[in-house]
C-alpha cells in the first residue's frame, strides 16, 4: 500500500481526536460511472490507515451526494422528506463502504448509524463511540443526523461537538466557505 507519510517522520501529533468529514463526491468515479469506486474508497482508508497508526483517534461522518441528495430528487418529483430519508440511506452505504476497505487495512472500524439498521450497523451511542475511539477503532458516522432539512455537514458539526474532538476536518472540492456553489455561481466570494 502507498504510504504517504513516514511514521518516523511525524512528531507528536497535534491532535489526539479528529472527526473528519468526507462528502459522498469523494467516493465517486465519474470517469467510470462508478457511484463509489472502491480503488478510491481503498485510497481514503490506507490514508485514514497511517492516521489511526499514529495513535490518533479518528471519528468519520460521509456524505451521501455521489448517490442520492434530497433536493434533487425534489426537484424531480419526490418529495423532500422521502428523498431527504433516502439521502441518509446512500450515506450508510458510504460508510459501510468505508468500512470494509478500512477493515481491508486493519483497522478495526465500527459504523453507528443516527437511523437504526441493527442488522447492519451500530445505532448512533455516544458513548460507545467515544470508547471505540479510546480503543483506536475508527468511528463512522452515518446517516448524517436522522432528520431531513439537514446536511451531513452539521451532521459532522454536531458529532465533532459530541465526542469533544479537537478538530473537524472537510475533505470537499472546494478550499474554503463560499456565500454560494463556487461551481455554479461566478459571483459566489469566499468568506
Ligand atoms: N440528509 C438529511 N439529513 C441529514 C444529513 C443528510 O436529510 O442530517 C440527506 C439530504 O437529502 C442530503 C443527503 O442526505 O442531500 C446526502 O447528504 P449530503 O448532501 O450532506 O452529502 P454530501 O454533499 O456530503 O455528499
């Protein structure tokens, strides 16, 4: 596996517990039409590898944009609370995706769930996510808070507040905090 950062190299690390954020688009292939492409999802968890190696504790929260968004199947018809319900459930598949390239690595992973699937994943405890961290098992975060009208984004907020991490860290497309889509908006200026 591709090592990007030489254990050796790092001094002590400046946080001891992070939560980082990933949107669903970081999943995806467009190139290949792959809604999560597993080279990729394996990638991400061989970095999040050389984190959790450092003994850092690492909680994770994954959107669910590269399946499904709740505004735009609106806008084709479904109504935004089924497709907001829906948005969360792409986001779980995010994560047991996750999951198993992170379990690929050695990485003992837990996913808890804010909408309960027991047969498949932990509902959302915390508690018992802070003591899977403190055991250096990665936490994933899915089903962004359980209710629609929201993001994963303050999914990621309100988890990052929860277990007290010292940190939240976006992996997005864009590099900062836009008054709108960078993408779509020429005007759009970053705070
Ligand atoms: N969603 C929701 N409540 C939440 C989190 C997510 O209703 O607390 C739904 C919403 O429809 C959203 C979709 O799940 O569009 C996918 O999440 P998000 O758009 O945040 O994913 P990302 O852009 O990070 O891939």
């Amino acid at each position: 596996p591709e090592i990007l950062v030489k254990v050796s190299s790092v001094k002590k690390p400046h946080y001891r517990r992070i939560l980082l954020k990933l949107s669903g688009e970081a999943l995806e292939n467009r190139a290949k039409g792959l809604h999560i492409d597993p080279e990729i999802v394996g990638k991400i968890a061989r970095r999040v590898q050389v984190v959790v190696n450092q003994g850092i504790q690492v909680a994770m929260v994954v959107g669910g944009g590269n399946i499904f968004r709740g505004v735009s199947g609106e806008a084709r018809g479904i109504d935004r609370n089924t497709g907001d319900y829906m948005g969360m459930l792409a986001t779980i598949m995010n994560g047991l995706a996750l999951q198993n390239m992170l379990e690929k690595t050695g990485i003992a992973t837990r996913v808890q769930t804010a909408i309960e699937m027991r047969q498949v994943a932990e509902p959302f405890i915390l508690r018992r996510a802070v003591r899977h961290l403190e055991k250096g098992r990665v936490v994933i975060f899915a089903g962004g808070t359980g209710n629609p009208y929201f993001s994963t984004d303050t999914a990621a907020a309100l988890r990052a507040s929860e277990i007290k991490a010292d940190v939240l860290l976006k992996a997005t497309k864009v590099d900062g905090i836009y008054t709108a889509d960078p993408f779509k908006d020429p005007e759009a200026k970053r705070y």
